[in-house]
C-alpha cells in the first residue's frame, strides 16, 4: 500500500512529488525547507530555519501515522557548514534521545538564496 502524503504546495503538481510516502513501514520524507504560507521563514537564522523544517516534518510523519520517534535517518543539507552548531542546537532539541543517523552536508544553494537548509528524513515504524 502506497501512501502519499501532501503539503499543499502548488510545486508537488508542477513538479511531481510528495512531501511524504508511506510504503508498509516505510516513511520517506521529501526534502523540506523553510516556507510556510508561501514565504521563508527565518531569512538568515538557520536555526529557525531548522526548527520551522522539523515542525513541517513532523506534521508530515503524523499525517503518515508516525512521530519523530519513528525517525531513523536525518540529511540536513546546508549553505553554509561553518553554522552547523545552529543546525545543531535545533536538531537536538528534536532528537536529543532518539538519535537517528544523520548527516550535514554542505551545498552551493538552494532554489531561494533566502534558504538555508533543506532536511529529508527516514521514518520506520515497528
């Protein structure tokens, strides 16, 4: 059974894509910037950035029927590696005791010069 899960977004049309999909166990969740109601969050604070990002996320897991508990895998993909502590602060406030695995990578950018960071996580349920 293949579950899609929609954050409203005109682009998951234009584009093709799912902000989560839901196969068995199996959560994946597309990656995730900061925007809500059409505009970024957080111009040039990567740690709200961050936050906003895991809160869209685990709206996303919820409606797929899992919690940030379920979450084994995080991929933080940022614009600027020498601000990782605030990508870290916010991501340990989420995950302090789950501990999935996770990666920072840094990239040249973003579709929006404004975004900081893009997040993908992997969920399984038991």
């Amino acid at each position: 059974m293949r579950k899609l899960i929609s954050s409203g977004a005109k682009w998951e049309d234009i584009v093709g894509y799912s902000r989560a999909v839901r196969v068995g166990n199996i959560i994946e969740v597309a990656g995730t910037t900061a925007v809500k109601d059409g505009e970024i969050v957080g111009k040039d604070d990567m740690y709200a950035q961050t936050r906003c990002i895991f809160e869209i996320i685990e709206k996303a897991l919820q409606e797929a029927g899992a919690s940030m508990e379920d979450v084994v895998r995080t991929r933080m993909y940022v614009t600027d590696i020498s601000r990782w502590e605030e990508v870290g602060k916010a991501h340990g406030e989420f995950f302090k005791t789950i501990k999935p695995a996770s990666s920072m990578l840094e990239i040249s950018g973003l579709v929006n010069p404004d975004m900081l960071i893009e997040i993908e996580v992997t969920a399984i349920l038991d």
